[in-house]
C-alpha cells in the first residue's frame, strides 16, 4: 500500500501468517451508505473472510462491518451480506483463473480509504503447512534476535 490512503479501517494480520502471498490488488467495494459511514468510524473486522468469484464477478464473503450507530433503519443491512468488489474485466479474468488451480484463494488484507473512496486489499494466496509457518516464526525470530544485537553495538 502507497502512502495516499487517508486511513486504514481494518487489517487481516493474521492472512500473512496462515498465506504465502503470490500478488495483490486493489479493488473498490460496494457499500451501502450507513456502512460507509460505519467504516470512517473504523467498524469493520476481515477475520475468517475471502473472496471469490460468483457469476464472473468478485464477491467478498464474511467481512463483518458493524451498524452504523446514527442511522435510521439499521434492521435492513446485515453486517455479514455478501459484497460486491470492482474490478477491471481483465484483472478478473486473471483472479478466476488462477483461484480454479488448486490450492489458491482470493485473502482481503486491509480496508482503507483512497480518495474518499472505500478500497480493499486483495491478495492472491496459497495456504501455508504447518512446517510452512513454523519456519517462517523460526526467521522472524532470528531477524528480531539480530536486530536486538546490533541496536547494544
């Protein structure tokens, strides 16, 4: 991510640790307006949530962005519904074809705001082993322990 976003809603800090990320993408999301707002406030939670193509569009599925507490009718919107996201046709086309080979899934990483306008952070992903992630915590590890060692020098 660039440094043109005015705010980050919501992080999947845990999709780095359970994914190896192949690519991202940047995708515009369809909201209602109370869910909008709910968003500036920094309402919204990605854990357990993907995307994945329905129709030969992408949809987000799970992404929970709470009621906006201000507004009118907050009956009508489940916070967990299905949601559009935009994306040119050729970006799309890539993304299914690469989430029907085995083993890859479409991970939202973040939610932030560009320009006034809701965006997500998408990651093409591979799933991670457990041996996978344990040496990649072992690396972590040994990266913090030099750094630490330097910083006394």
């Amino acid at each position: 991510m660039s440094k043109e976003h005015s705010k980050i809603v919501c992080q999947n800090r845990k999709a780095r640790h359970d994914y190896a990320i192949e690519d991202t993408f940047e995708a515009g999301i369809v909201l209602l307006g109370p869910e909008v707002k709910s968003l500036r406030e920094g309402r919204g939670n990605l854990t357990d949530s993907y995307a994945d193509y329905r129709e030969g569009e992408i949809w987000l599925y799970n992404a929970h962005i709470s009621p906006y507490s201000h507004a009118t009718d907050t009956s009508v919107i489940d916070p967990l519904r299905p949601r559009k996201l935009l994306l040119h046709k050729k970006e799309i086309r890539k993304l299914i074809g690469k989430i029907k080979e085995r083993g890859y899934a479409l991970i939202p990483l973040a939610i932030y705001f560009k320009n006034g306008k809701a965006k997500v952070e998408l990651a093409l992903a591979k799933g991670k082993k457990q041996h996978d992630k344990r040496q990649a915590m072992k690396e972590k590890d040994l990266t913090r322990e030099l750094s630490k060692q330097f910083k006394v020098r």
